[in-house]
C-alpha cells in the first residue's frame, strides 16, 4: 500500500484498512484545519488504487479485514463510477467486510444525486464522517467552510436517504463567545433536519498553521473557557429532537457528555449541570493545541 503526508482517520476507524484514495482536501480553505495544508489535493489513479487493494489482500489475507476507511479528507468527491470500482474491488479481495467508511463535508455530498448515493450504498459505501462543525451561517462563512446552512441539510439527507450512516461533527467553541449560542441553535436545527445516526463532538482549539491559530496568538480569537463551552454543548442538547448518538468521544472535550437521544437527554444535561459545577481549574487549560496540551 502506498501513502502519502499523514493519513488522518476518525478514532472509531483506528481498526480499519485505510486505502487513500484522494491526497488532501479539494476545498483545503477552512480556517481552522490545517490537516492537509501541506498537501496538494489530487484524486489517485483506480488502477493504482486497485493495486493498493490487491497488495493489502495478499499482506492481511481476504478474511482478516471487516472495515475499511478511504481516505483523504473528501473521497466522495471522485467520480462516483470509479468509486463504485474501487468499492468492487474491496468488496471481491475482502468477502468478509462489514463496513466501508470515508470522510465527506456537506458541499460535496451534495454534489451527488440521490440515485449516486444509492449506488454506492448498494456496492458496500456504509457510513459518512462529515465535519459539518456549524449550522450556523455567518459562522461557515467567517472560518471559510464553503457551505451553507440549507447545503449541510440537503447533503445530509441526501445520505440518509440512501440509507447510508451518517456522523455529523459538531465543533463546540468555533464561534467564541460573539457567535456561541446562534452556532448551538442553528447546528441544532441542521441535526435536526438531517437526523444522522451520530453527532459527534469535538472542542475547538486553535491549531498552529491555521489562520484562526494566527487569530490567537494576535489576540483577535478568545477560545471559550471550559464553562462557556459547556453552557454552548447544553444549548445545543437541549433542542435536539433526533433519535441518535451524541458522543463526545474526544480528549479535547471538557467532559465526555454521551447518550442516545432522546431518551438520555435529561441525563445528558444533568451530566452538563454537574461538570458546569466544578471550578475552572479542574479543566485542561485552554490555548493553542502545543505539546503541553
Ligand atoms: S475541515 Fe474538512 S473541508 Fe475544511 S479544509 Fe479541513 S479537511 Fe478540508
């Protein structure tokens, strides 16, 4: 298998075959990422893709792998008739898959017709990771998302239709405080709308290389303190009316809020209330993401 730059995966997918389909991210503008800036995003060749297949098939044997994740950072955006080749492919060497997985943000999703993502359900293409980060309009455009509100809705159902899962991202923080409670109320409404089959969280954290990292360190970006943060998850929590997993499954997060909705979602809050209780000083600091944090 060949790889290139560091490949990045979703935790959940850290026991899956990774098969790096696309290099980098075609969008490669938003803020706060800074996951493929070294990269100049290219979709790969099928025929080598293929090899790459064929050559994990002979490493771990036919029988041995159940998942796998294509990576980069937005694969759905390959043709959607070479995708359904390399899906074949996988689907011939491994007999024993129980889920193929990759990552695609809503401008891309929704790129493809719903017949598109029907057929790659139907060729073995399981779950979606989607960054949607915001719902929350003059928030998408200030970190440079380059979706929308209504896109990150129709992308989502457009999935869900074709009966494929979907793992919506929402970035807890990304607004500061100018922005907190509107980020919370319209990614609640995009959740809503979409109802995926998990939401999961991540806390915002300036990174180095990153132009919201620049914000920091200048003084123009205030990362929420822990509290501000919870008081943001809890406006959220409450108005979602879904039936999913709300997972907090991230070290960067001030507490692991998690539960199936909606019958947890009191417990949810009251865990919320219980960490809001507690002294600032029992969180991890808050800053850049740097060695000590
Ligand atoms: S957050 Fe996603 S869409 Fe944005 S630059 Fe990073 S990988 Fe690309």
């Amino acid at each position: 298998m060949r790889y290139e730059g560091i490949v990045y995966r979703p935790p959940s997918e850290g026991g899956s075959l990774i098969i790096q389909a696309t290099v980098g991210c075609p969008h490669n503008r938003c803020r706060f990422c800074n996951m493929y800036k070294n990269k100049r995003f290219r979709i790969r060749k099928v025929a080598e893709v293929l090899e790459d297949i064929d050559e994990a098939g002979r490493v771990y044997g036919g029988d041995n792998v159940r998942t796998v994740f294509l990576a980069d950072g937005n694969t759905a955006v390959m043709r959607t008739e070479h995708l359904l080749r390399i899906l074949g492919r996988l689907n011939e060497v491994f007999p024993r898959l129980e889920r193929i997985t990759s990552y695609c943000a809503s401008q891309y999703m929704d790129k493809k017709t719903e017949k598109e993502w029907a057929d790659l359900r139907a060729a073995g293409l399981s779950r979606i990771h989607c960054g949607m980060e915001s719902g929350h309009d003059p928030l998408l455009r200030k970190v440079c998302k380059g979706t929308s509100m209504e896109e990150q809705i129709r992308g989502g159902r457009a999935v869900r239709a074709a009966g494929i899962e979907l793992s919506m991202y929402y970035l807890a923080g990304l607004g500061g405080a100018e922005m907190s409670a509107s980020h919370a109320t319209d990614s609640a409404a995009v959740l809503n709308a979409v109802n995926p089959e998990f939401i999961r969280v991540r806390t915002f954290t300036p990174m180095p290389g990153t132009e919201l990292g620049e914000d920091f360190r200048a003084g123009r970006f205030v990362p929420l303190d822990a509290h501000s943060s919870l008081r943001e998850l809890r406006i959220l929590i409450e108005r979602l009316e879904g039936d999913g997993l709300f997972l907090s499954d991230h070290w960067l997060n001030f507490a692991d809020i998690s539960g199936r909705l909606p019958e947890d979602k009191e417990v949810m809050l009251k865990a919320v209330d219980q960490a809001l209780a507690l002294p600032g000083d029992q969180f991890r600091p808050v800053g850049m993401i740097t060695d000590s944090l």
